[in-house]
C-alpha cells in the first residue's frame, strides 16, 4: 500500500521512495527504504506523521501517496 | 559585532581562521554562538531560525561563523547551499548534533568527516536525552567516528569550557568505507577535497564550479554512509524507552483538526486581546496621550519655541504637526513600540515553544491551495512580526516557485507588528463584526489571489517533509532577549525612515504641495474610496511604511465604514521601504517592481470595491452581507478557475501520453 493510507499506531516498513530527490532527503532523515517506522499520526486529507524512535517526521499527503509500505 | 550578509561573500580578514558551527536544524548551533562569542543571534524552536550568516570573534585571528541548520550538504534549496559554501571554506569545524536523535544527525557528521576536514562534535541536549532514558556511550562514538565527542548542554553551558578546550584538538576523522578510493579515483586537481565528494555526489552547482560533469554516485554514497551510522548508533546507543507523557499528548492535540483549530483560534484570541486590547488601548492611552503628549510634546515645543518662532515654516518643519520632533518620535515610541513589544513577546513564546512546526502541519492541507507546503507558515506568522525578516525566511522554502508565491503574499496581505496593532486597536473600536468583517476581506485577497498565482505559475510546488521538533517550555531568558534584539532592531529600522517619511510630509506641508497632491488624488481618495482627502497623507507616509500610515489614519476623522476602507487599503498598500530594499537583493528589481506596483493597484481596487458595496446597505440589508458575500464569492470563484485549469493539464496529459 502507499503511506496516505497508513492508520494511526500501525508499524511499517518503507519499500520504495520513486523520487531520487525525496529518496535522497528520506535517506539523511533515517527513514530510508527497508527501514520501520510508525505511523503516529494522520491528518484527515493532510499530513501523514512518522515516527522513527525519538523523530517525529511529517510528509504532506501527496508525497505520502507516492511512497510504497507495508505495514507489519 | 556581528555583521549579516545573506550571500556567503563574509568580510572576514583572509588570514584569519574559520571555525564553523554546523549541525541539523534546530539542534543549539545559535544557543552555543551566542555562548561562545558572547553575542545574541536568533534562538527558536524550529527549524530554519539562522538563515543570515552571523559571525564573531573567538579570539583574535579566528573567527566563529553560525550556519543555518541542514541535513546534509548539498543544494536541496537555497539556505542549504549557504551553508554547504561556508562548510566547505572552513578551517575546524564544531558539529553540533542533538543527542535526541544521533540517527539522523550523525549523517550530516558523516558527511563533514567525508569532506575530510577537521572536526569536533558538541553532543548536545544531553539533558533531553537522559529525560528521554538515552544512553550514549561517548567514548565508543569519539572512537567510532574518529574525532573528539564532547557532550554539551547548551543552553546551561554545560561541556562549554571542555569544548573550547578542544576546538583546536579538532582532527579529520574516519571517512565512510569504500569513499577514499571513491574521490582518489577522480583525482580533480582544480577541487578540493569535500568539493570532489560533491561533485561526486552529484551537486549541481559545485560541478559546474570546477567544470566538470555532476557525479551520479549521490544514491550509493548517501546509502553506504547512511548504513555506517546505523551501525555506529546501534553501538552507541543503550536504551530508548518508549513512554507517550503529557508533552506527546498534547503535541497530538495541537496536530488533529478537531483540536488542532480551536486550540490555534484561541492562541489568535489571546493575541488579540492581549495586542488589540490591553497593548492598544490601554497601555497605549497611558504611552501616547500621558506620556508623549502629556509631557514629551509640551516639554519639545517649549524647548525649540526658545529659538523658532512658531508657526514658521522651520516650526513647522520640526514641532508642527507632521514635525521632525514631534510626529515620529510620538508615533513611534508612544504608540508603536509598545505594540510591538507585545507583539514580540507573544511571537518569541510561540518560537520557543515549538509550537509553529505543528501549525505547519495542520496548515498543510489548506496552503496546499495556494502553490505552498506547511512549511510557508513560519515565514507568514514571522511575517505579522516584520514583513522584511520573513522575506528573507521564505529561503526556507523547497522551489523558486514557492518563494515567489509567499513574498508576493507576504508584501500584499500580511501586516506587521506595529501596523496590525494599529489596526487591531482601530477595529476593536468598532465592534466585533467589522472585525470578522475585516479577516474576511484581507483572507479572501489572501486566498484567491495565491490560488490564482498557483495556477498561472509554471512548474510544481514541494511536498511538505519536515521533522517534528519536541515540545519546550520557553525559557524566560531567551524569550525576554529576543523580544529586546527584536524590539530595539524595530526602533533603528524604522527611525530614520519615520524621520524621513515626517520631513517629506512636513515639507510638501510648508510648500503647498501636499494639498497639491492632496487635491491631485481626490479621484482616488474621495471619488472612489469615499475618504477625506486627507487620506492621501496617510496613504503616502504608507509608501515610506505601512505601520506609518495606520498611525496617519488615527488623527483622521472617519466613519465606521470609511475606517474599514482605510484599513483594508493600508493593509494591502505597498511594502515599506525596507522590504522593498530585501525584495531587490533577495529577487529582483523587476520582481520587486511588478509586486509593488500590484500592491498599490490591488489595495486602490479592493478599498474602492468594499466602499461601494457599503453603498448597496439599507434599513433591510445590513452592510455586513455584501461585502462578506462577494469576498467570500471570490474565494469561491479562484477556486473554479484553478480546478478547471487543473481539469485542462490533466487532458492535456492524456492526450500527449496517448499521442506516445
Ligand atoms: N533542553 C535543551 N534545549 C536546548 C539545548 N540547546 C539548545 N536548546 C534549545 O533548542 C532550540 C534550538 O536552538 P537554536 O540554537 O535556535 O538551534 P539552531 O541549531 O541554531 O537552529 P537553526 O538556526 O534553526 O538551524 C531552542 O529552543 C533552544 O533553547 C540543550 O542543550 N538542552
Ligand atoms: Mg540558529
């Protein structure tokens, strides 16, 4: 599935970020591909917000529907 | 002193040493400048505080440089290639990196180490990090990355003194594996050699430098690196617990809209009250009426009546009612300066707090409309605080695009400080439904013409993608500082351009040719937006700065309605001179010129607009319904227009993928 369709509390691993700009920026966050994360929050028709031990990341829903997770 | 530059060009001696001050956004980098060169730059609790390079002396053939915070360094938008040119130039370099999450900042220590140049790590917010349950073993992390670990509490100065015992220890540490050979291979002797691990990683701008062709190495490199520091923070770090405590729950809160919002509409509230009501009336009554021409004006006059003869033209010039003794220094330490004070006060609690980074995320969703990401909030709130600063913000912004929007936003909607006292003083004299009344008007200027610029701009806006800091309790000390540096750069600012704006004033007085002008501008000023021709004072004093101009429509004589239409005009006149300067060095001169010339004929259009509709009121139609109505229709009709355009790209689409 892509993450604007995470729920809250679920844990995910990300599979693929297509954009090698946003890859790039992902990779410095931490939040790379093959790494878990946890959906801790989602704005109705907003952002999506990760949490990734004491980080809290949050990515506007048009990026969220072009990155591939799945959710453990 | 500290000096402010926004190209990297510092004026520094060339002889003397660089030590640079580099870390992730938000992670104490000005806290620790501040501490260590005993000056005061910005401090606040988001990322993106420092984007003008500061600087000061360490000792006397060094210099300490502060760099706004970055990820990493590349040229992702603008204040990331500031920095990435200062790194590079820097003789030692202080890492200081938050301890809360040494995932994510020891990517960019990587990086620096990558470069090859001489480091020191300042491990800092130890404090929070032991709150947290973290355990960092120092020792393995010095020994992991190669250069001294120092761990710091900034803001108590904590670790200082060991600090600079240690800045010249500073020493090359351990690259990633398998880079060395990486940049050996590519042997560029123009480059040095952080700006081949550039050029490898595919910097644009560093290549065409050296010219040579940009690497395509970014990916692997940044993956390599990236697997080195999990496994140094799996070593080094002990234990993270997990506890949700009451910062977290009311972080969720502030995010959710169906808290998030009424807990923003009741921070606005308090301003409000707080600006509009104690700062404006009451203590403005005690500043302006008691004070300045209780005591200050009498006391003036008397004195320069020893030497002038009143009711000359030089008296005029200097004590009458537009004179350089008396208007400006009234205006501005009566009645603006505690506005803005006020002002300050509340906003640097609000930077502290770190409660702006999560109005960005609840304001995603609707500046999406207008061609921004949440992130524009910061510079637009910054924006009520002084137009020319958030000009200077929006670099913070993802794309080009983006930052043509918001300035564009920022020069014709927003009201700084002392302005929107003026004019929140002004409202609340009127009751509460010219208030909303106004909001509706200045948010649906604000809306339609930022949806309308979104869809005629080419090209495609960044997605927001930011990090979340933790919440904090402002501390007193910071906040009473900043509200100080920022109130007292308000006064040097704005003094000799209300000196100026008064002398114009008084002189074309003197001479006739106010009235000249006055009467040149009638069409305008009483034709179509139904005010006194007086107004064309106040409208000119606007041209020198807005704030000016509100104060020039307080000694005027209007009705409810006319008021309303003066303030909707002032609000969306032109930006004052100084932001006008910053939009020439941050854009263009034709950019600038084209924004200030839709200003003045936006706000001539909107005043005029509202003045006629109050005209279609009667005994049946209270005058509030109109003007909402057709405010509130041209939201709607921005709306239309940008989803048919939006309809008209998609087709266009398709068809050039069916044409494939
Ligand atoms: N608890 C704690 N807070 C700190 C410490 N150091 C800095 N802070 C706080 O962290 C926030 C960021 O500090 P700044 O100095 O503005 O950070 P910066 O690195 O200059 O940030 P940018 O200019 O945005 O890149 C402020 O709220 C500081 O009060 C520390 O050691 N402990
Ligand atoms: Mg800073």
């Amino acid at each position: 599935m892509t993450l604007d369709k995470a729920k809250r509390g679920q844990i995910l691993k990300i599979l693929n970020i297509p954009d090698a700009k946003i890859k790039a920026q992902a990779i410095r966050f931490g939040i790379s591909e093959g790494e878990m994360v946890v959906c801790s929050e989602v704005i109705p028709l907003g952002p999506i917000i990760i949490r990734k031990n004491n980080q809290e990341i949050a990515l506007g829903r048009n990026l969220a529907k072009q990155i591939t997770v799945i959710s453990n | 002193m500290s000096k402010c530059c926004h190209s990297v060009d510092l004026d520094i001696p060339p002889e003397s040493k660089k030590i640079v001050l580099a870390g992730n956004p938000n992670s104490g980098k000005s806290v620790l400048f501040n501490a260590l060169t005993g000056m005061y730059v910005d401090v606040s609790n988001y990322p993106g505080t420092t984007l003008e390079i500061s600087y000061g002396k360490y000792s006397d053939d060094t210099v300490i440089i502060d760099t706004p915070g970055v990820y990493g360094i590349s040229s992702f938008n603008d204040e990331e290639r500031i920095a990435r040119d200062i790194i590079l130039d820097a003789d030692i370099v202080i890492n200081i990196v938050n301890a809360l999450h040494l995932e994510r900042d020891l990517f960019l220590t990587q990086q620096i180490i990558d470069t090859g140049l001489p480091v020191v790590v300042a491990l800092n917010m130890m404090d929070e990090a032991e709150r947290q349950g973290l355990k960092i073993d120092v020792e393995l992390l010095s020994s992991m990355l190669g250069v001294k670990v120092i761990p710091t509490v900034a803001v108590e100065k904590k670790g200082l003194e060991e600090l600079k015992n240690n800045i010249f220890n500073a020493t090359p540490g351990k690259p990633t594996p398998g880079i060395e050979e990486k940049i050996k291979e590519m042997e560029l002797q123009t480059a040095s050699r952080g700006e081949t691990l550039l050029i490898l990683e595919g910097d644009p701008i560093v290549a065409q430098r050296n010219q040579v062709p940009p690497g395509d190495m970014q990916e692997e490199i940044y993956l390599k690196r990236r697997q080195r520091v999990n496994a140094i923070v799996d070593k080094v770090v002990k234990f993270t617990k997990e506890k949700s405590d009451f910062k977290e729950r009311l972080s969720s809160l502030m995010i959710r809209p169906l808290t998030g919002i009424p807990i923003f509409l009741l921070a606005m509230w308090i301003m409000y009250e707080v600006i509009g009501v104690f700062i404006a009336q009451t203590v403005v009554e005690i500043t302006e009426e008691t004070i300045m021409q209780g005591y200050y004006e009498p006391f003036i006059t008397g004195l320069l009546s020893k030497w002038i003869t009143v009711d000359s033209a030089t008296w005029h010039i200097l004590a009458g009612e537009f004179g350089l003794f008396t208007m400006p220094v009234i205006y501005l330490l009566g009645l603006l300066m505690p506005l803005v004070v006020g002002f300050y006060l509340l906003l640097s609690i609000f930077e502290d707090s770190g409660y702006l980074p999560r109005v960005a995320v609840l304001a995603d969703r609707v500046l999406t409309n207008i061609g921004l990401n949440g992130r524009a909030v910061i510079p637009i709130i910054l924006g009520f605080g002084c137009v020319t600063m958030a000009t200077i913000v929006t670099r913070i912004l993802g794309s080009d695009r983006e930052r043509r929007i918001a300035i564009f936003l920022l020069g014709l909607t927003i009201p700084c400080s002392a302005q929107l006292g003026v004019i929140a003083g002004m409202l609340a004299g009127l009751g509460p439904q010219y208030v909303i009344l106004y909001v509706i008007i200045i948010f649906s200027i604000l809306a339609s013409v930022g949806t309308l610029l979104n869809a005629a701009l080419p090209g495609k806006s960044t997605d927001l993608f930011i990090d979340v800091p933790p919440l904090r309790l402002p501390r007193v000390d910071n906040v009473l500082k900043k509200t100080a540096t920022k109130s007292l750069h308000f006064l040097v600012e704005a003094a000799p351009l209300f000196a100026l704006g008064a002398l114009i004033i008084s002189v074309s007085q003197v001479t006739g040719f106010l009235v000249l002008i006055q009467d040149l501008i009638k069409p305008i000023t009483v034709g179509w937006l139904g005010l006194p021709k007086e107004a064309a004072t106040a409208l000119i004093m606007g041209i020198v700065r807005r704030d000016f101009g509100a104060a020039g429509l307080m000694s005027l004589p209007l009705n409810k309605i006319q008021t309303l239409v003066a303030l909707v005009t002032i609000t969306l006149f032109v930006p004052c001179i100084a932001s006008i300067m910053m939009l020439f060095k941050e854009r263009s001169n034709k950019e600038g010129l084209i924004m200030w010339l839709s200003s003045l004929v936006i706000a001539f259009l909107v005043g005029g607009i509202v003045s006629k509709l109050s005209k279609l009121a009667n005994e049946y139609l209270p005058i509030y319904y109109p003007i909402a109505a057709f405010f509130i229709a041209l939201i709607l009709f921005s709306w239309a227009i940008s989803y048919f355009k939006n309809k008209l790209d998609q087709y266009k689409e398709n068809l050039e993928g069916v044409g494939k």
